[in-house]
C-alpha cells in the first residue's frame, strides 16, 4: 500500500504544482481541478492531461497570429477602424463597441441591412435561394452539418453552383460534423468541384492529444454569398428536428441575413478559418464592399482560443454595463463566469430590466445543473428568468435598450468563453433590434416563469446537486 500512497501523492503533487504555474486559470478553475487531483488523482491526473489546458499548440498560435497580420495589413480598409465609433456610435455604448473592437481588430462599419429569418423553412429557402443565384464564389462553415433535410439541401445547392462555374468553398467541424465526413454527400460536393476544409480534424487523435485538445472546437456558422450576402445566427446546417438528439427537438434557432459591408467583415473571419485550415493566402479570396443606403452600423466579433484569455465574458460584461433601461438575453448554455454572473447581478440592482431565457429541459445534464445553481443569486438581484418549454431553445441573442443586437454563435459558458472558436455580428439598430426582441418575446410566452420562492423551495438535496456540479464545472 506505500507505493500506493506515494502514487497517490506524487501525482498530486505534480499537477497541483502544474495548475499553480497556470497564470490564466481562474481562481474557481483552479479549485475545481485541486478537488479532482486530490479525490481521485489517477484519474484527475488523466483527465488533466486531456483537458486541463486550452492550447492548440506553438504552431497554430503563430499561423493565426501571422494571418491575422496580413489581413490586417491587406485588407484593412474593410475591417474599419477606431474614428468610426465616436462617429456611428451612440455614446452611451461607445465602450461596448470598443471592447468588441480589440478582440480582432474588427471595427463598425455603416451601410449595413438585415432581415430576420421567420423560422427554419424560410431560412433554408432564402439560403439555398442565395446560393443558387450566385455568379462568383459561395463559402459556408458549420460547426454541425447533417446529411437530413437541410444539410442535404445546402450541399446540392453548393453543387449546383459549382457546376456552373461559381468558387465554392465548405468548411465543417471535424467533430462536430463527423457523420457528413465520412458521407456520400460529401464525397459528391467534392467530385462537383465544391472545395473541402475539415477545421480542427480528427484524423490524428494521439497527435492532438499530446499536443492540443481533443475539444477544441470550431462552432462557427458562417455563410458567405458573392460578397453581397451573410447569414449570422445560432443555426447549424440541419433540421430543427435534430436527429443526432431528436429527444430534445425541435431546436429553436434564430438566424438574420445581411447586406453591406459588414459581409466583408464575416468574409475575413471566415478566411482566417480556411487559410488556418489550407494554407491557402488572402488573395485567393474576392472583397467588396457595398453599402446600402440608409443602413446602420455593424461589426463582426471573432473569439477561440487563440485569441486573448476572457475576451468572450469580458465582451458580454461591458455591453451589460452599457445598458440603462433593459436588456434581454437567451442562451441554451448558461453556465456564465464571475465576469457575466457579477454584471447582471449589477445591472439588475441598479433598475435595469434584465429578462434570462434559458431552456427547461437542455440536452446537457451538466449545464442544467450548474445553470440552476446561479438563479438564487440572479432572482434576488432582481432578473427575471424564463425557462422555455418548446423544444431546446438554441438561439443565441443579447438585446439592450431597444439600440444594440449581439447575435451569434456564442453561448454564456465555459465552452464558448475558453474553448470553441465564435462568431457574432454586433449592431446598432432600433428596426432590427426590434425584431430581435420581438423574437425574444415570443420565447417567453412559451416559457414558465421561475420565481424566487419557487427556487428556495427546492429540495436541499437538488440544491447541493446544482452547486457541486457548479463547483466542479470547469472541469467538466
């Protein structure tokens, strides 16, 4: 049994040493992992090993470090620049903008439109539409792409328009998109002439898990037309029916198509991402830049982990702060950090309308958890929380003061602030942040409202579940 012992405490030691070295682990991550390694530290050990450490490696970081410098030195002129927000920008939400700009160097840009999809259908239709009146180059990304209803009509519209002549580029997952990998579908867009990307492939596992992160994740949702057009929202490219978690279907999503400026915008995000992946350089890609006439400001938020520790919660928490009469938001996954948690909790105490939608039943058991685990302290600060009973609600959307929209791939957790790879547009519109929030509203009449009563009320038991999956959250 000494050996045993000394076993136990020399893997202890070690990676408690390790962790302590780790200057960009929050003080609740770094506790989380201190629990595991001591309870069970062969098995924490492991687990640390596999996921205790967000790096793509040397490599990685240096490739987007270098292409990000040569978007920025060849085509700055449609990543705008810092004059433009004293001068699109309402004051009050000068700051927010502004944060949003040191991520990736994206600016707002004017001259920018947008139309609010109705539902599924009509997003499919305009989408598969868009493409097939292509005359230059389509590029589309998903984090998830199936082989069902609407993954099939994207990749045969995308066949259509190469065979007619048009560049189509298509990127998808290598996990999340697995199953469309390995598909006929597939293989038929790439003997069409569609060019093929895998992002973050799984094609060598050992590798990556001695150099990276098997979880790393790109859950971008990109979609690039001729330059003219881009879709921004929470859709995958599949059926609300979702047949890999059908249980939990229909998934709710929200999606706005736009024109202007801001497409050039999503059109470098989107090449940074297929360059990453290629090798390819920025001049295999088309720019343009067409305002529309009386449109409103706009820019493109990018976030993974190679961009800077905490941008993602540190973006939420400044818009937040910008807030003075309301903000709504919904997130299929809140498992927010300090950051986002203290600045609601702020907002709420000092008069502003704070509405949360959430899910009520979530196809992550340890989301659902570790969700609950924060509603005292939101209900007690005033928020109002609604759980949607109409499927798993998957849309992704921030609104504030009837002025200001975020809207995009990230969700309020751990996953989206340190692990996947993001995209969001954020804009200034009263018009179409109306029908965001429309939208939004239409999600609480189909919710329960959660009231503070309700929450003390529970039993100690689902109490203490909730809190110890929120302790060790960051390791799960």
């Amino acid at each position: 049994m000494t050996w045993v012992l000394l076993l136990h405490i020399g893997l202890a030691l070690t990676f408690t040493i390790r962790i302590l070295l780790r200057d960009d682990f929050s003080p609740p991550a770094r506790l989380a992992w201190f629990i595991v390694i001591v309870i069970v530290p062969c098995f924490g050990s492991a687990i640390y090993f596999l996921f205790g450490e967000i790096d793509l490696g040397r490599h990685a970081d240096e490739s987007h470090k270098e292409i990000f410098r040569s978007i920025r030195r060849d085509a700055s002129d449609y990543m705008g620049d810092d004059d433009a927000i004293p001068q699109l920008i309402d004051p009050i939400f000068h700051s927010g903008f502004s944060y949003a700009s040191s991520i990736n160097g994206f600016y707002p840009v004017d001259g920018n439109r947008a139309i609010l999809m109705a539902d599924a259908n009509e997003t499919r239709e305009r989408l598969v539409a868009d493409i097939d009146a292509a005359n230059d180059h389509v590029h589309v990304l998903y984090y998830i792409w199936l082989a069902d209803h609407t993954g099939t009509a994207v990749a045969e519209a995308l066949i259509r328009a190469a065979q007619r002549g048009v560049t189509c580029r298509a990127m998808a997952d290598g996990l999340g998109s697995r199953l469309l990998l390995k598909s006929d579908l597939w293989q038929r867009m790439k003997d069409a002439g569609v060019h093929l990307a895998v992002a973050l492939p799984l094609d060598r596992p050992i590798h990556t898990i001695f150099t990276s992160r098997l979880d790393l994740r790109n859950h971008r949702k990109i979609t690039v037309i001729d330059g003219r057009v881009t879709y921004c929202g929470s859709r995958n490219s599949a059926d609300p029916e979702f047949l890999i978690k059908a249980k939990y279907a229909p998934w709710v999503d929200i999606m706005l198509r736009l024109e202007g400026p801001v497409v050039a915008q999503n059109q470098l995000l989107f090449a940074s991402d297929w360059m990453q992946a290629t090798g390819e350089d920025l001049r295999a890609f088309k720019l343009s830049f067409d305002p529309v006439d009386g449109g409103f400001p706009a820019q493109v938020v990018g976030d993974g982990p190679t961009e800077r520790h905490g941008a993602t919660p540190q973006l939420f928490a400044t818009l937040i702060a910008c807030a003075q009469a309301e903000l709504t938001l919904s997130t299929p996954y809140f498992v927010p950090d300090a950051t986002v948690l203290e600045a609601l909790c702020a907002a709420a105490y000092r008069g502003v309308r704070v509405e949360l939608i959430f899910p009520k039943v979530n196809d992550s058991w340890i989301v659902a958890a570790a969700s609950r685990s924060y509603y005292r302290k939101l209900l007690e600060a005033g928020c109002m929380i609604h759980e949607f009973n109409g499927g798993l609600l998957h849309a992704k959307t921030l609104t504030i003061d009837g002025k200001i929209s975020l809207i995009g791939s990230s969700n309020l957790d751990l996953r989206s602030f340190d692990l996947n790879y993001e995209n969001n547009i954020l804009l200034q519109d009263s018009g179409t942040t109306a029908a965001i929030y429309q939208r939004q509203q239409d999600y609480v009449s189909r919710s329960t409202s959660v009231v503070l009563s309700q929450v003390l009320n529970w039993p100690r038991r689902r109490r203490i579940w909730h809190n110890v999956i929120a302790t060790i959250g960051p390791v799960l």
